[in-house]
C-alpha cells in the first residue's frame, strides 16, 4: 500500500466521531416515561414521533415555513420523527397557552390522530404555558430551548462543553420544577406528629425546594469547574498570541459548512456531519498560507435563530475565541431559502457576546459556501446583498485560492515592513520570520543576511535589535 492510499484508508478523528454517534440510535416505541406526565417534574428528552407547533407573528408565510422546517430539522438532530406541522397567525403568542385554547383543541387532535408522544413548540415556554398545554394536548410538551439544549448535551464531548451545557440545563430546568398530589409535596425532616429533636422540627422541605436546593448546589460546582477550566484555555491563547500567529476564528450559521471549509483549508480530519450543531467544542487547526505564513484556525459552535439565553451565557467562555480573533471568517450557506436572515442571527449572537466581554468587534469576512448548490440567480443577488463577500464550495474546492488571497490580505493589514541585517550564526530567526511573516528580497554580505521583510507587530518588536523599520 502507497503512502497516499495508507493516508485515505486511516480514519481521521472525525469519521471515529461519527460512527460513535452512529453506533447508538434512538428506537421507536420503546420510552421509559411514565403514563402520567404530571408526576413528573423534569423529563429528559426521549423524542420519537412528534408534532411540531409555531405561532407566526411576522415576516412572510415562506419565512415562517422556513422557521417549520428548521424546527424539524432540529428535532430530527434530536433524533425524533416529524410526524406533522401546524402553525397559527397570531400578533403574539398566547400568554395562557401559546397558540390559544382553540388551537390547542385542535392540536390534541392532531396528537390523537397521529399517534404522536411529543409536542414541539417553536418558541421558549414559561413554566406556566408549558403546564397548561400539556393538560390540553395530555402528551409531553417540548419547547425550542428545551430541544436545543436536549441536542448539545448529546453532542458535547469535552469535559468543558458538557459542564457547561450541564449548566444551562439546570438553570432552563430550575423555574420549571414541579409536581403535583403528594409525590412532590410531601415534607421531609422531622417526624410527622413528633418532635424529631434538635435540627428536626417542624415540617421541614418540600421535595420540590429539596430538587431546587441541590440544583442550585450543582450548579455552582459546575460554575467553578467551568472556571477553573476557562484559566487553562486562556493561558493556551495567551501563547499563541505571544507567538505572534494570526488567529481566525470561523464562526457561521449551524450546518452552514464550516468544519468542511476549515477541513479544505487545513487538509485536517474534524468531524463533519450534515446535522445541526455537529460542532459543539471549539477546534483548532494550525495552516500555512501561500505565501509561507503560518495561521490559527479555529472552527467554533454554530448560531441559531433564538439561540437560548441560557446557552449564551454558559458558552460565553467558549465563545471568547471570537473576541480575541485577528479575523472572523463568517460563513454563510448559499443554498439556504433566507441566508441573510441567518446573517442577521449570527451576527445578534456575536454582538450579545462582544459586548458581555467588552470587546472590540474583530474584522469580518464574509464568506458563501457551498455555491455549488446556488442557481446563478440566487449568486446574483447574493453577491449584491453582501458586497465583499467571498464565493467558494468547500465540497468542490471552487474559490478557495481567493479566499486564501483574502485571508493574507487581512492578516497582513497591520504588518510592519522592515529591513534587517540578521547574521549568519541567527538561523533560528530566519526560520521565524520565514514562518511568521513575508521575505520580499534578501542579499548575503559579510556581517550576515539582509533581508526586507514584512511581519507581524509582534515579531518587529523583536526584530529591531537587527534592524529598521522600512521608509
């Protein structure tokens, strides 16, 4: 066997991610919830045929079935079986039951006929709506914060990303505990009729402010963990920017295609997976530019439209890779219906998370994938949309030379051009100029190499020792 066939037949990190995930699928039929919904507090998602529900307030009726679909696609990562639809034109959802008692009848209708075991809505539910539609509909009710937070737990695979959507979960879960008849009323402490002694009296808690109390316990164990892991991952940046490598962080609608690109532009073997949010875990890739420049890649987790409140705070640490970016690759899908409405999502996502974090926002380049899946027309008035923007197919290859072209033109707009006399004994500065930054000419003399070089602020600092700054 070749070289080049042992390299294709090895499988990358990726492929071993993605015949674990598809090692266990979720079978039909076979749920361990209990028949009676209402003695339970908080269940975990167990999705296997709903019916999804959403309440359409505004934009056109294409845009609120492309909400519908997204929603089933959702649900579909989830694992669950779209059964069928339905949508209601209201100003605002209902404050009593989302969709209004009316619709609701005709909801659990739907239900009955369908055979469904999960109701799905297209929106965040208080505590209050979630219970009263489940008495209505009488099968188990699932709101979209819920189902988002359902399909990161189940992709989360670094010890970071599952504590932190441990944590979101428990703070979606807190304000919806709750029970009803004795098994979530009755007291503990103490014993009924008696005076249990020092410590013991009285009625004691609840099971529900017992639930509460303990979530809230694990909840500020996770937040140090969280913490205490967010110090490594800074100390990590911290180096590389005092390595001076150019850091490009690619952030993107989910399912938009950019582990794909950063796999075509790194050669490397992440997991690329045709799902929603198949990259929960910052990854890092380290590229070499064409002009020698090496550069940082790292591919981040993908916006949603309404993406939970809570998911934005517990991946806030997560998401400062953006914050301290030199540029922000922003990709978009160019087969979608409505790709500048996933633009404007991406980009409310990105300004929550700047400014939590105070910063600056970095450079952005927008860049359109898979054009390979565009009609002519539709690249067409992409393109007039999003002036600037770079075209490419990260499945074709198409438009990633330009791309490149646009990479080193960004990261190079700070660079300071310099010429230098390093001797002929200082090899391990040549080798770092030649990885950090760009020789434009070089002539050998006695006292050493002068060289005209452009490089990054970082590297001309150390380089002054050798040299001058070019008039």
């Amino acid at each position: 066997m070749t070289e080049h066939e042992a390299s294709i037949a090895a499988p990358t990190t990726g492929d071993l991610q993605l015949d674990e995930r598809a090692s266990l699928q979720r079978i039909a039929g076979l749920s361990t919830e209990l028949t009676d919904i209402t003695e339970v507090e908080y269940r975990q998602l167990r999705l296997e045929r709903v019916v999804l529900v959403g309440v359409w307030t505004s934009g056109t009726a294409a845009q609120a079935h492309a909400n519908m679909a997204e929603l089933a696609a959702l649900a579909e990562t989830a694992g669950s079986e779209v059964l069928d639809a339905i949508i209601q034109r209201r100003s605002s959802p209902d404050a009593a039951t989302y969709i209004g008692s009316g619709k609701a009848g005709e909801l659990r209708e739907v239900v009955v006929a369908s055979g469904a075991d999960t109701v799905i809505a297209d929106g965040e539910l208080t505590p209050a709506q979630l219970n009263a539609l489940e008495k209505i509909v009488k099968v188990k009710v699932v709101d979209r914060t819920a189902l988002i937070l359902d399909i990161f737990a189940q992709h989360a695979t670094s010890r970071e990303g599952k504590a932190q959507v441990s944590l979101a979960q428990m703070e979606y879960m807190l304000p919806r505990l709750r029970g009803w008849g004795e098994s979530m009323s009755r007291q503990a402490g103490g014993r009924a009729g008696s005076n249990g002694g020092v410590g013991l009296r009285g009625p004691g808690e609840t099971k529900i402010e017992t639930d509460r109390r303990r979530i809230r316990e694990r909840m500020a164990k996770l937040r140090r963990e969280i913490r205490s892991m967010k110090t490594a991952r800074t100390v990590k940046r911290l180096e590389r920017h005092r390595s001076g490598v150019p850091a490009i962080t690619v952030v993107g609608y989910t399912n938009a295609g950019k582990s794909s690109l950063v796999n075509a532009m790194t050669g490397s073997g992440m997991l690329v997976q045709d799902a929603l949010f198949a990259t929960l875990d910052p990854t890092t890739r380290r590229a070499r530019l064409d002009d020698g420049r090496e550069v940082v890649f790292t591919d981040t987790v993908g916006f949603v439209r309404h993406l939970p409140t809570q998911l934005i705070e517990a991946f806030r640490s997560t998401l400062e890779e953006v914050a301290d970016a030199d540029l922000l690759i922003h990709v978009v899908d160019g087969s979608e219906a409505f790709p500048l409405d996933q633009v404007a999502a991406v980009r409310t996502v990105l300004g929550e998370v700047l400014e939590a974090n105070g910063s600056v926002p970095p450079p952005e380049l927008l860049v359109v994938n898979k054009v390979d899946a565009m009609t002519p027309l539709a690249r067409t008035e992409l393109a007039a949309a999003l002036p600037g923007a770079v075209f490419v197919s990260a499945r074709t290859g198409a438009g990633l030379a330009e791309l490149f072209e646009r990479i080193r033109a960004e990261v190079g707009r700070h660079d300071v051009e310099m010429l230098v006399n390093v001797p002929f004994d200082r090899g391990d500065v040549v080798s770092r100029i030649h990885a950090d930054g760009e020789v434009c000419s070089a002539e050998h003399h006695e006292t050493g190499t002068m060289m005209r070089v452009r490089v990054p602020a970082a590297l001309a600092g150390e380089l002054e020792e050798f040299g001058r700054h070019s008039g």
